[in-house]
C-alpha cells in the first residue's frame, strides 16, 4: 500500500532523496512519517509531515541535515537527505498513522506503534 523508494549506496557527505508514494491512500489526508532501522537496533523516527495541519518534525540527529517535503500532485512524499552521515545507514520505511492525522501529538509522534501501514522499505548505506 505504501512504496518506499530512492536508497542506495552514497559517499559521506553525499546526498540522497527518498520517496514514498501509495496508489490506494491519500497520503495528504495522513500523518506520514519516515523512520529507519539500522543493524541491531531500534527502528527509530527520522521525520514526519501531517497532511492536515501541515506540521513537520524532524528527530535531533537529522535536523539541518534532512527535508520532507510532499507534491500533491503526484501522492508522493520526499525526504531529501543531505550530508550524510555513515551513521545514517539503515532501512528506511515510510508509514502512515491515521490516529496522528487528526491528534498529532508532539511526543508521540515517532512511536512506530501507532501507524498502522508501512511501506517495504529502502536500503540506505553511507560509506566510502
């Protein structure tokens, strides 16, 4: 229902734009969120945009680095990545929550248990 895409193998400092687009979910009318998970540990919140209020958070380690961005127009959400890190290396998996749609609350926002869809993920490697 959701298709991630747009990883790859990048260079420290290098840049990458992943995508996340569905054919069934409006994702305007969602929370959409990127999360990643590398080797051995948590899957963990990277950023999110809210089709309803048009919020967007960023997780610390990525800000100033990572921009999310969504064209309507196509159903497809971005998230431009910049500067990259070898510790940004993981699966990325774009996700949508409904219950964040209407109530996104700040300190819930990366809980991956409240979204309800996932897309398959992508494979992000930094390294030289």
């Amino acid at each position: 229902q959701l298709q991630a895409s747009g990883g790859g193998l990048v260079q420290p400092g290098g840049s990458l734009t992943l995508s996340c687009t569905s054919s069934e979910i409006n994702l305007s009318e969602s929370n959409l969120a990127w999360f990643r998970q590398a080797p051995g540990k948590k899957r963990e919140g990277v950023s999110c945009i809210n089709g309803r209020d048009g919020s967007i958070d960023y997780a610390d380690p990525v800000k100033g680095r990572f921009t999310i961005s969504e064209d309507k127009s196509k159903n497809t959400v971005y998230l431009l990545m910049s500067n990259l890190e070898p510790e940004d290396t993981a699966v990325y998996y774009c996700a949508t929550s409904v219950i964040l749609y209407y109530s996104p609350i700040r300190t819930q926002i990366f809980t991956p248990d409240l979204y309800d869809r996932w897309g398959q993920g992508t494979q992000v490697t930094v390294s030289s």
